[in-house]
C-alpha cells in the first residue's frame, strides 16, 4: 500500500492508544489468558508493519489516496486493521485449537475479546484533541467533555464497533473452515477495496473530501470599489465580507455532514461487503455486481 507515511499518522497514534489500554486491562488476567491476549497485539502489529510493502493491499492503497481528509484516513485505516487483519490473527490464535488447545476455551477467550473492546473508544476520547489525528478540528475537541469527544470520528468508533463484533464471527468461519480460508480471504480484500471504491463514487463528493479545492463558490463582485460611488465603498466592503463569512459557515456545515455521509456509508459498505465474503463466497462477484447496480440506478445508503 504505497501511501506516504503521513497517511497512516492519524491510525498510528490512536491505535498506540489501543494497545497501551488493552494491555493495561491484560494486566489483571491470569497467565495463559495474558499470553493468548499479548500474541493477538503482537501479531497486529507485526500484520500493521506490513501494509507498506504487502502487494495484496494496493488496490486498496489506490482507492485510499483520493482521501485528503485526516479523519477518512483514520477511518481507512481502522477499517482495514479491524474488518480484514482483525478476522485472520484471530483465526490463526483460535481458542482450543493447535497451540492453543491448552489457553483459554473459546467461551472465556470471547468474554475477554469483547471485554477488549472499549479500548478503541477510549483512545477516540484521547487522541481527539491531537492535531495529527483530527487536523484543525482539533482544537475544538481539546476543550469539549469526554463523552462528546466520542462524537469527534462522526461514526467511525459505532462502525469500528460493529466490525469489530463481525470479526469474531468470520475469525470462527475462517479458523473451523480451512478448506474455504484461503478464498474468503481474497474475497474479504476485494470486499474492503470495493467498499471504499463505491462509497467514494457514491454520488460527486465536494473537494474537501476528495478533490483539490474548488475556489468558484466565492464569487467575485460585478464591479470594483474603485467604480462604486464612495459613499457606497464601506457598505459593499462589509457585505463583502458578511457574504465571505456566510459562505465559509455553509461550507463548514456541508463539510461536517459529508464527512458523516461518508464514515457511515464507507463503515457500512465494509461490514456488508466482508459479510457477503465470507457468507457467500460463491456468488460475491455476484453480489457486488448488483450493488452496482443499486447504485447506478440511485440507490443510497
């Protein structure tokens, strides 16, 4: 995924946020579920090293780098690590099987995977305010209360949740379906590169989200103050930059509701698209053929 290292920037320090508090909670577990715990942090790692060089990721990297907003990055990221690394390491660790037939049973293993997981919301609460993960937005999550600054990803903790539950179902396919394993998951990276793809072809996002700026909204004056009579010279000035004002409020607006369109549609899609890889592996292509076609004919998440 040959994306430049800023883009992973946002993902990086809120999931140093993530493992620092699951292995805080790790902590108070006995020895075998500590152990079990530590290797499933210690393979996502090493999973995350990879995304730089790993082939199988560049078209997603590709789609990945129409998003110049801080905020979608973190959502590509997060998505990616919880729908499609998430599923695999935890197959490769199922409880009762292999080299952890003797650590903790499947019933145990999923109470701690589900107790785990406030840990991604907790580090939204204290990255929130960190200008390389939110960009400007930032400053104004700095001040605001914890429980408001949960709102700050506009839906990427509700998605990274719902995922994050789907991934301990498709973990149980993959690890007690070895002979369709190898499959789902090529199927499950199509599913997250053509979840972006479509939600970013959705309908013409503005240029904040994924094309270069577009000035032409703030119009220019028919005529120039040097040809309006003096008198007139203050009014227009002050109009001018009321407008100026207002144009930039309602772009602010738009910018904030996009945002929350395309974390909801992007998280949805993924959870959808995963679900249909690993549920109905013959007919997938199938599948995102008439999710096309939804879309092409109007259809809207």
């Amino acid at each position: 995924m040959m994306l430049p290292p800023t883009f992973f920037t946002p993902f990086d320090i809120t999931y140093q946020v993530v493992t620092d508090r699951m292995r805080a909670v790790a902590s108070e577990l006995n020895a075998d579920e500590q152990d079990w715990v530590a290797t499933l942090i210690n393979e996502f790692q090493a999973e995350r090293a990879l995304w730089h060089n790993k082939q199988e990721l560049t078209g997603y990297g590709n789609s990945c780098t129409r998003l110049r907003v801080r905020l979608l990055q973190l959502a590509a990221c997060a998505y990616l690590h919880v729908a499609y690394d998430l599923p695999r390491l935890i197959a490769d660790n199922w409880p009762g099987l292999d080299e952890w037939s003797e650590g903790p049973n499947e019933f145990r293993a999923e109470q701690l995977y589900f107790r785990l997981g406030s840990a991604f919301p907790y580090a939204v609460t204290t990255v929130a305010g960190d200008r390389k993960v939110l960009g400007l937005p930032s400053f104004v999550w700095r001040i605001a209360p914890g429980g408001l600054r949960l709102s700050a990803t506009y839906g990427v903790s509700h998605w990274v949740g719902h995922l994050r539950m789907a991934a301990w179902i498709h973990a149980r396919r993959l690890a007690h379906e070895p002979h369709l394993r190898e499959r789902r998951e090529q199927l499950m990276l199509i599913a997250m590169t053509a979840a972006l793809a479509h939600v970013s072809n959705l309908r013409p996002w503005t240029a904040g989200l994924l094309y270069p700026p577009n000035l032409g909204a703030m119009a220019v004056l028919p005529l120039s103050l040097a040809e309006l009579d003096q008198a007139w010279v203050g009014a227009a000035a002050a109009s001018m930059m009321l407008l100026s004002a207002g144009t930039l409020i309602a772009l602010g607006f738009r910018r904030e509701l996009e945002l929350r369109s395309f974390v909801d549609a992007f998280g949805q899609r993924v959870y959808e698209y995963t679900a249909a890889a690993i549920e109905l592996p013959e007919g997938f292509f199938d599948y995102l053929r008439r999710r096309e076609t939804e879309d092409a004919e109007g259809y809207r998440i």
